[in-house]
C-alpha cells in the first residue's frame, strides 16, 4: 500500500520503537501532524516552546538511554531548537529532530517561514539530512536513529520539505541500514588492552577517572567490578556521576572546577590514569599546563578524535568502553601481575588523609537556608533514589556535590554547553519515561524563567515535578566570578523584580510554597515528594552570597585549589609517595 | 608542517561545506582545497592542503574520519607523493622585448601560450606549488595581469592507493 511522506514518517518513528514525541505544530508540519493524529502508538508531547521540545526529549533519552524524538515545524521552529540540539551535542545524546521545510520548489527564494535548516544546525549535530527524494525518506530516518544511538551518540536532524510530506509511495522500514563511510570501532585493540592492563598493575598511586562514556555507553557494571577488583580510586566527571556509586568507599568524589579536594589531588599525584569515556574537558582538567605531571595516561574512547585532543595519551584505546572494561576485567584476573598492595594502601592513607578536610563542608544556620541543606534533605528523604535534573549555576555544583548518585541516568544536567533552562523541560522527558519515579529539578531562579512556560506542559500532562528553586536573588555564579574575580563589581547579576513564584505556580495550575527557615525545608519536600499526583514548585530563599567550594580558578592546577577560607590546606604538609 | 591531505567522500550535496565549517568551526588552515566527482560518481575526491603541528595536524585527520560522509581519507605527505597544480595566467606582452621575454620564460617553465593578443599573453603552467611561485616570482609582478591557480591535487607514488 502506498503511503504518503507524511503517515511514512509517523510510522517509521512506531516501527523504530519511539514512545514519544516532543514536539510544536506549524505550517510546514502540518501534514505529518494530521498524520500523527490518525494514530494511537506514537505519542505527541505538545511543549510550550521548542527549546522545551528538545530538553525534553533529551531528557527523556538521558534517562532511559533510548534516542529522544523532536518534532517541530520550519523557519522559527528550528532556529528555537538549535539551543537544545547544541546542548544534546556537547552531551553526545542520542536526539533525532525531524524538522519541516518549506516545499521543495521554494526551497532557496526565502519562502515564509524558510530557515537553511541543513546549514543553521549543520555544527551541532552528529549530522543532518534533507530529505529531496520520498523513496529515500524511510532510509534516511532509519538512518538518522542508526547515526544518532551508535558510535558517540549524538543528534541528528532530518529535515522534510512540506511536499515530501504529501507525495506517496510505498513503506518499507528497512531492518538495519549499512553507511559505508560510518563504521565505528567497537573493540579495543588487545594489545592496547594488554599493555594498558600492564600498566595499571604495575602503578603505585593510581586513579581512574571516568566521565559520561560509562553512562552513555551503559558500562557501569563493568566500571563498577574492575574498580573493585583493583582496589583503585575512581572519581568521576560531572557527566559522570552514577557511573560508579557515589557511596562506595572506593569513590573520591566528583573531580574539576568543583570537585572534592581528594579527587583532585589524586589527579594531580597519580602516576597512572586510567580515563574512560572522558574527554579532558577544562573544567575537568584546569591548567593544561599542570595537569597530572607525573602520570602516564591511558585512555578509553569510542571517539578516536577526544583521545590526545587536549592531554597527550600514552596508551590510547579505540572502543565501546563495555567492551573494553569487560575485557580489561578478564585481563586483570588472568595476569601474573598483582596490584602492589603496599604501594596502594599508602596510596589511600594519603587520599584519606586529603579526605578528611572535607572539602564541601558548609556552616549550617538556624537562620537562613543553606542551598546545600536543601540538596541534602532531599537526598535523605529520597534515600538517593530520586531523578535529578538541574539547570546552570551554583545549584547545579551543589546538586552534584550533595546528591550521592548510586545508580547510572539519575543525574541529568548540561554538562557540556552549560544551558539555563535545561533543568524542567529535561524533567518532563524524565517524568514521561518514568512515571512512577520520583523527579526533582534542582535550579535557581535565574534560569528557571528561561523555560518556565514549560509548567504549562506539566499541568496537561500531569507531571508531578519537585521544582527545587534555590532562589538566592542572584545570578549566583556570575556573582561568585565577580566576588573572586572582579573586586565585588556585582555587574548585572542581581535578579531585580522577580516574579513572586507561589502565584506563578498557582496560576498555571500547580502548587506554590515558599520556604523561608531552615526548619520547614523537610517538610515542604516530604510534602512534595508524598504527593504524587501534582508538581510542587518550592521557592526556597536561600543565602544570598554562598559559595561553591573548593575551587579551581583560570590558570590553576589540580593541586591549587581555592578552599572555604577556613579550611586548612593540606597540600603543604603532605609527601609525595 | 604543511600536509597534503587526500579524501574520498559521499558525493552529497552539502559534503563540501561539512569540511569547510569543520576548518572554520575548529580554527584550522586551509591553504587550498579542490574537489571533483569521481570515475565512479558517487563518490568525490577532495585534496585539501593545510598545515599545523603534529598534533594539529592529527586532530583535524581525526576529526574529518568523524564526518559521517568521508568515506577514507590519506595523509599523503607521511609517504612518497605526487602533487600537481595548474595555474592559467594573463602576462603583458605589448612590445616586442617583453614578448620574446614571456615567451622565453614560458619555455623554460613548460608553459604553453594558450591564447595571445597584440597586448597580452596567457600562459598554462602545471607543476607543484614551488614551480608555479618560481615561475611568478620570474615573471616579475609588473608584467603580471590576472592569475587563477586550481589548488593542489595529489596522488601517493608507487603502488599505495586510496580506493574504495
Ligand atoms: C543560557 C545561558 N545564559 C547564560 C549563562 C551564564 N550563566 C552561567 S551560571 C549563570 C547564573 C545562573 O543563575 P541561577 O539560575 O539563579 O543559579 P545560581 O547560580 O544562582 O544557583 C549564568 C548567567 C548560561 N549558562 N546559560
């Protein structure tokens, strides 16, 4: 039976398996909406804005590691999708975006509604197609999910001319697609693996470093047993956190800008690093210059272009990184070598001793809300189980630093473009995929407002988001950047006339609480999580002029971190093994 | 160190500015960059001249084998290569000393005249990079009117390869 390019996409996306669809209708869409309301297996998610639309969807694959799936029409729909498309893409998060375009005979002569969606998006995606020809549009979806969950995951735009959309011709989903040009390594060389092995047992204070490859590539596990099985220190990146469980003693925290003192002295002292799907970036690595001097480096990548991209390797290893740890594990039972118990056991007095400062310790008050009691409370009362989302700022560091994530694509935030806005849209993709989870979005309100119109979404839906607003009446980064860095000039970091949050919530159907004392945090968040029918949005009004500590500033090593000034700095008392 | 980069790649419309936006996007140097379908017309082939450190030079390898379109790809200048460009030329020749002089020059270069006037000569020259800017460089920039230079095309020596 013949099919028009419209009822083809629709049921291309079901034959792909895709739950749901985030998505805004438009002109050059509309013959694929028609389509889409002809049928009950694909959901549509209708979002507020189309930035909404790709968080979502993001969310939702950041959550459940399938591919999230976008909708939007031509022109203004995909310009309002390029911030989240370029958010997916520093993730490296699976995202197909389907995109109409005006019809093919206009394409060119700056038609209503006309954007060169092929070229806007071209430096932020995976890649793009335009689709011209409709035989070839069930190929090039399939394609584009093929591209977009394979290899470093990451979006893919197809974009469909409105005429595409209503010629016929016959529907043939193909079962696998083979791109001769696309062949990603799968296995790790075995004598890259060998020698990396080599190198590991041999190491006398080792660290491994791991960062959103483990989650990304679901390798967790295996992360987990080889961890285990060395007795090694691990750390992960932001991207990172729930690849290896945050309360397991082998864990050092989170290393960085950030991070925990140990984690980051450990980077610095280690003499063999062990990095898996981790990609050096500089809020990880800080001054090129000083990072790990004394270590040789081994590097696990799927991505052939993150390794020796910004810190020289000296064992590069191409490949899934499952794959990779998996046989990394058998090599390490069945090597002759052993770890060097005694070497490693000083190894660990040192990085307890480095431990104790307690580097995220913060003063709690009576008085005035710590936003990181907040973010502790609500892992308390969660038992570590909750979804997280956060937005850009302060919030984000202090959600990191206090959520213990346990569990793999539980902590879901924009790592790589760091983008305000992120955190509720993100939720809603979180909540749809797991509806009986609970979700909280921890943000501030700074960014909150930049997609608050996706609460809208949330009533239609029925999302029952904890909306976490740390609300410090700042752009709290910008201002600890200006306090650090600028002599308190606090340029156009102050949230004057905000709006008042409880009556914003109200009036888009929710329930509003303001929480002002330290004493009623518990309360409002059990009441919150308890009720599971309906989002809460909780302004907590928070110290003005915390800080995230420790600190690593523009310039500075692992090993010079800006503590909280009353913390004692170990680094000079310490001896290097 | 300049590299003489060769590429096989879909012939896609579009493929051609992938590799452009990945030079500008990354910061990289493109000194020229040719491309033409191939015998077999759906694949193209580019050769792209550019230059940076070693590690430069690695990343941008890296990064174009990631283009979803490049099918393979040749760092010609690792081994034994051959590398061509042709420039068309406009040369005053309006009294007869500079004519005979052009004409002198174009000989000993392997130029040919490939169209003449009562004022003008334009000459065709094949040859790599360093003969071409001799040859400009002999000519003299006054006597100079217009140059076009195709850019570089290279091909390995012996038996090495890049087919598909
Ligand atoms: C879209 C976007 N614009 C600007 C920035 C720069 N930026 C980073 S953090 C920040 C302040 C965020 O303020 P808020 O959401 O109130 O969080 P806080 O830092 O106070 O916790 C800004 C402006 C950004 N990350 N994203």
């Amino acid at each position: 039976m013949e099919l028009t390019g419209a009822e083809i996409t629709i049921r291309c996306l079901r034959d792909e398996g895709v739950e749901y669809i985030f998505g805004y209708p438009g002109g050059a869409a509309l013959h694929i909406y028609d389509a889409l309301h002809r049928q009950q297996e694909v959901m549509h998610i209708l979002v507020r804005h189309e930035q909404g639309a790709t968080h979502a969807a993001d969310g939702y694959a950041r959550s459940t590691g399938k591919p999230g799936v976008v909708l939007v029409t031509s022109g203004p729909g995909v310009t309002n999708t390029v911030t989240g498309i370029a958010t997916a893409y520093m993730d490296s998060i699976p995202m197909v975006v389907i995109t109409g375009q005006v019809p093919s005979n206009v394409i060119g002569q700056d038609a209503f509604q006309e954007v060169d969606t092929v070229g806007v998006t071209r430096p932020c995606v995976k890649h793009n197609f335009l689709v011209k020809d409709i035989t070839k549009l069930a190929e090039t979806i399939k394609k584009a999910f093929h591209i977009a969950t394979t290899g470093k995951p990451g979006p893919v735009v197809v974009d469909i001319p409105k005429d595409i959309t209503a010629q016929k011709t016959e529907y043939i989903y193909p079962d696998s697609v083979n791109i001769r040009s696309y062949q990603p390594t799968r296995r790790g060389h075995p004598k890259q693996i060998k020698k990396a092995v080599q190198a590991l047992l041999t190491a006398q204070r080792p660290v491994i470093y791991t960062g959103g490859g483990i989650i990304l590539g679901d390798a967790h596990e295996e992360l987990t047993e080889l961890v285990r099985l060395l007795g090694y220190p691990c750390t992960n990146t932001l991207m990172g956190l729930g690849g290896y469980p945050a309360t397991d003693p082998l864990f050092i925290g989170m290393l960085g800008m950030h991070g925990t003192y140990e984690s980051n002295m450990a980077m610095h002292d280690c003499d063999v690093l062990l990095a898996v799907g981790a990609r050096f970036d500089d809020r990880v690595t800080g001054e090129l210059a000083k990072f790990c001097p004394y270590a040789k480096i081994i590097h696990v990548d799927v991505d052939p272009s993150s390794i020796s991209k910004n810190v020289p390797a000296s064992i590069p290893v191409v490949g899934e990184a499952k794959l990779i740890l998996k046989e990394m594990i058998e090599s390490v039972k069945a090597s002759e070598l052993k770890p060097d118990d005694a070497a490693i056991k000083n190894w660990w007095q040192t990085i307890d001793k480095w431990r104790a400062l307690d580097s995220f310790g913060y003063d709690q008050s009576d008085e005035v809300i710590k936003p990181q009691y907040v973010v502790e409370k609500l892992y308390e009362l969660t038992q570590g189980d909750a979804f997280v989302t956060s937005d850009v700022g302060q919030h984000q560091m202090f959600a990191a630093q206090f959520y213990k994530f346990d569990y793999p694509r539980r902590w879901i935030n924009s790592g790589g473009l760091g983008t305000m806005g992120f955190g509720l849209p993100a939720a809603m993709g979180v909540q749809l995929a797991h509806p009986d989870a609970t979700v909280a979005t921890i943000t501030g309100e700074g960014s909150i407002v930049m997609c608050i119109q996706e609460l809208s979404t949330c009533l239609q839906y029925d999302l029952p988001i904890n909306v976490i607003n740390l609300n410090n009446r700042y752009l709290g980064m910008v201002r600890q950047w200006q306090e650090f860095f600028y002599e308190r000039r606090y340029s156009h970091s102050y949230m004057d006339a905000l709006p008042d949050f409880v009556k914003l919530a109200e009036s888009f159907g929710h329930v509003g609480l303001r929480i002002d004392k330290p004493g009623d945090v518990e309360d409002a968040l059990k009441q919150a999580i308890a009720d599971t029918g309906r989002l809460y949005f909780m302004d907590f009004v928070t110290d003005q002029t915390e800080n995230v500590y420790p600190m690593i500033a523009a310039g500075k090593g692992h090993h010079e971190m800006h503590l909280k000034p009353d913390k004692v700095d170990a680094h000079d008392q310490r001896e290097l093994a | 160190m300049r590299h003489v980069i060769s590429i096989v790649m879909e012939n896609e419309p579009g493929a051609l500015s992938r590799v452009s936006g990945l030079f500008s996007a990354r910061g990289y140097n493109i000194e020229s960059l040719i491309v033409a379908p191939t015998e077999d017309h759906t694949l193209s082939r580019m050769t792209l001249v550019t230059s940076g450190s070693d590690s430069v030079i690695e990343q941008i390898t890296k990064q174009l084998n990631k283009l979803i379109e490049v099918v393979k790809l040749q760092d010609l200048t690792e081994n034994r290569f051959i590398e061509r460009e042709m420039m068309l030329i406009k040369v005053k020749a309006h009294e007869n000393t500079t004519r005979e002089e052009m004409m002198r020059l174009s000989e000993i270069f392997r130029g040919r005249i490939i169209d003449v006037t009562d004022t003008v000569y334009t000459i065709e020259l094949t040859g790599n990079s360093n003969k071409i800017d001799s040859f400009l460089e002999a000519l003299g920039e006054k006597n100079i009117i217009e140059v076009v230079r195709t850019g570089v095309s290279g091909i390995a020596r012996g038996n090495r390869s890049l087919k598909i």
